[in-house]
C-alpha cells in the first residue's frame, strides 16, 4: 500500500530496486488520484532514499507535461469517473516530489527513473524494435501494457545508464 508508511518500510527493507507502477483507482476502492499518484510517489521515494534502495523506476503517464494536449485533457476527463479527479496532475506533481526528492537528498548511489507510457492496451508484446523511446512528452500513442513492463524492468537493472532520466513509451 502506497499510502501507508508502514507498509513501504516493511515492503522496500533490504530492497535493491523498486518501480512504482501504482495508479489510482479511488472508484474501486484503491485509492483517489492525490493519495496514490501524488502522494504515494513521495512516499515511495522517500522511504527507497531512507532505505538506500538504489533505484526507483517510476511509471507515470505520457502528456504529462502538456495539459493543453488531448491525451492529458481525455485522460483527466473520461478517468474521472472511475479512478478520481485530476490523475493526470497528480502524476506530473508526483514526478516533481520524485525528482526534488532525490536532488535534495545527495545519496550517492541512489538514483530514479520516470517511465511514460502512452496510452495502454492489452495487446502481446510488438518487441522492442517497434517500441519508440523519447524525451521532452511530445508524443503519445498506445503501448502495451507488456512492453510497458519490458521496459521497465531493463531500466531498473540497466544501471546509471537510465539513472536520473525521464522519457516516454509509444508503439
């Protein structure tokens, strides 16, 4: 449980890694946007610094950064009714906490990554020839969910190749 302190103690103690691919489901009972997304993030990583876990892989949203754009008004909208308000600002301000977190705490290392896929589906894997990776949010599409998980796993065990860096998952 990401919103329990207690909880990522016990959970992340003698860790190596962590990713962080919760999301919120408040509707089902799993949690509003601020308590998982926003909140839950910071914990996260608060505990993985506490714990010296020696990286996070946080999985967040593409369209983030532009709420402007379709993707991140469509998701806000539709998501509403089923997971909580405002998903998709509380993953940009958790990614924030997540970044200031680990510049503030100068633990050598310790380091994070911020994976963002596009929209999910349920479809097999296309393999990652067909999967395209790229930095600055300015385009999004679907993904499935198991390259989603593909990726990354290879970003939490890739190394300082990936550490401190945040980029987007498309097909």
């Amino acid at each position: 449980d990401v919103t329990d302190d207690a909880s990522l103690k016990s959970a992340l103690a003698g860790a190596s890694g962590c990713i962080f691919a919760a999301s919120a489901s408040g509707k089902k009972k799993g949690g509003e946007p601020i308590d998982v997304d926003y909140i839950g993030a910071y914990k996260t990583a608060k505990t993985c610094l506490d714990a010296k876990v020696s990286k996070l892989v946080l999985v967040s949203a593409g369209t983030t950064t532009r709420p402007d754009s379709a993707g991140f008004k469509a998701t806000n909208f539709f998501v509403k009714y089923v997971y909580g308000d405002k998903i998709m600002d509380a993953k940009i301000a958790g990614e924030s906490l997540v970044r200031d977190l680990y510049a503030a705490s100068g633990g050598p290392g310790l380091a994070y990554s911020i994976v963002r896929p596009g929209g999910l589906n349920d479809k097999p894997s296309v393999g990652s020839e067909k999967v395209h990776v790229s930095q600055g949010d300015v385009y999004s599409s679907e993904i499935s969910r198991e390259d989603v998980a593909l990726v990354t796993v290879a970003t939490l065990l890739k190394g300082k190749d990936t550490d401190f860096t945040t980029f987007e998952l498309n097909q």
